[in-house]
C-alpha cells in the first residue's frame, strides 16, 4: 500500500503566495514613496492665501493704519495672514514668498509694543538706519549663520516690523509699497 503525504508543510498554498506578495509590494512602495519624497527636485510652494478679506476688516476695526503692498509684485505669492485683536492690542501679520524662495513679513501692533517687539525680535541686534521717504526705520539683523533683517519702527502709536531672508535694499522697496 502507498502512503501519500498530507503535509503542507514546505509547501506553500496560494493564501501564503497571495500575503507575502503583498507584503513584499507594500514595502516597496514604501520605499519608493519615501525616495521621491527626499529626492523631489521641484519644491513644494505654499497655497497662496487671499487677505484682502481679512485686510478690510482690520483697516475698518483697528485703531492704526493697517499696512499692505499695493500694488504686489507679479511673482510674488501671499503665503501667510493673521490677525487678532486682544487685550493686549490688534495684531496685524502678512507674509510673501517672493523669488520662489525668499520670505518678506509684516507684523504691525499696538499694543505693548515693548514687549512685543522683544519677543518677535529677540534674536536680533541693530545694525544702521534706514532713511525711505523721509522717515527713519532701525536696522537689525539676526544671529543666525542665515540671518534674517528687519527694519522697524513706532508711529502713530503702532510697532511696525519689516522682516525677510532678503537684503536691507528688498525691504526698503518692500516698504515703499507700503498703503
């Protein structure tokens, strides 16, 4: 009499095929996800925001001059708005990616604006003066190996602050856009 064996044992079904093909897969793209993620030749550039909106309502309930660029830049891409009003002040914030890869802020207060402008610019030290349209705005520049600028000043009651990754000269015209 012949004994056949009836051990799946070494043997596999197509269950176990079908799972570890799978998994096999699954890591695979694992992988390749993660290479295309370090390997993206093309940066990925923020969503454009529109603060029109929010510069209406902040130009209408603020007891300053709330501060944009008009006209913008063709090329120039508004990334970030934010503004609040507090017990400590309104807060008036607009930042622009311009060249595909600099940064130009704005921040405006006017609430305790000594202790704002230490906090925001706590990093940084004077470095000269800049004279656009007659006024005077303070230089600083940060410590950092990649240093950000900013001009600043107090009028009307207000903090005005002027930052980017850009030179002093970019800023300056950035401020003569100024409305």
């Amino acid at each position: 009499m012949l004994c056949v064996a009836t051990s799946t044992r070494g043997n596999p079904s197509l269950g176990d095929i079908l799972r570890s093909v799978g998994v096999l897969a699954g890591v695979i793209a694992a992988i390749a996800i993660v290479f295309n993620l370090l390997n993206d030749p093309e940066p990925r550039l923020p969503d454009p925001v529109d603060y029109q909106p929010a510069l209406e309502v902040a130009r209408a309930e603020y007891g300053y001059d709330v501060l944009a660029p008009e006209p913008v830049p063709d090329g120039w891409r508004a990334t970030s708005v934010d503004f609040a009003q507090e017990a400590s002040g309104d807060r008036w914030r607009l930042g622009f990616l311009i060249d595909g890869e600099q940064f130009i802020g704005l921040e405006q207060t006017d609430g305790e604006i000594e202790s704002y402008r230490d906090d925001r610019l706590a990093n940084f030290h004077p470095d000269g003066e800049s004279t656009i349209d007659g006024v005077t705005w303070e230089r600083l520049v940060e410590d950092d190996d990649q240093p950000d600028r900013v001009l600043v000043r107090v009028d009307g009651g207000a903090l005005t602050i002027v930052r980017g990754t850009v030179s002093y000269e970019r800023l300056e015209e950035f401020v003569t856009m100024l409305r």
